[in-house]
C-alpha cells in the first residue's frame, strides 16, 4: 500500500458526512501515474455511485486548474454554489 492508499479510509468517511448535505462530490484526479490509488477510487465512485464522479486526468494540471475543472463540470451540473 503506497501512502496515497492509506489516505482512502478517511476520505470515504468525509464523503460519507456529506450525504445528505449535498448533491454530490466531484474529485478530479491526476494520480495517473499511481494505478494502485486510482482502482482505490474507482471503488469509491462505484460505491457511492450518483453521489461521486471522478474526473480521470491523464496528466498534472496543477492545482488550480483541477479546481477550476471541478467547478465547472458542477456548474454545468447546476451547481449554486461549490
């Protein structure tokens, strides 16, 4: 297990609080070049499925064009606030 994996148990806590709090999570991911983290979130998406989408980047884009990614695809969802 890479350190990222250790990561995976709080982050489905966290999205598990926010059931019912909001419509949904969009996690942009650009951990292309760790395959073990991605089958770790493409479980995810598969279980909370409706509630998470995972954007698969294929390269490092930054952090700031990552959320900027995210924020749109929630606006084009018709997201009133991200």
């Amino acid at each position: 297990m890479n350190e990222r994996n250790a990561e995976i148990p709080l982050l489905k806590q966290a999205i598990q609080s926010f059931q019912g709090q909001m419509e949904g999570v969009i996690i942009v991911d650009s951990s292309f070049d760790l395959p073990e983290f991605r089958k770790e979130l493409q479980k995810i998406e598969e279980e909370f499925a409706g509630f998470v989408t995972v954007i698969w980047d294929t390269e490092d884009r930054g952090g700031g064009e990552s959320l900027s990614h995210g924020s749109r695809l929630a606006v084009e969802r018709g997201a009133t606030w991200v």
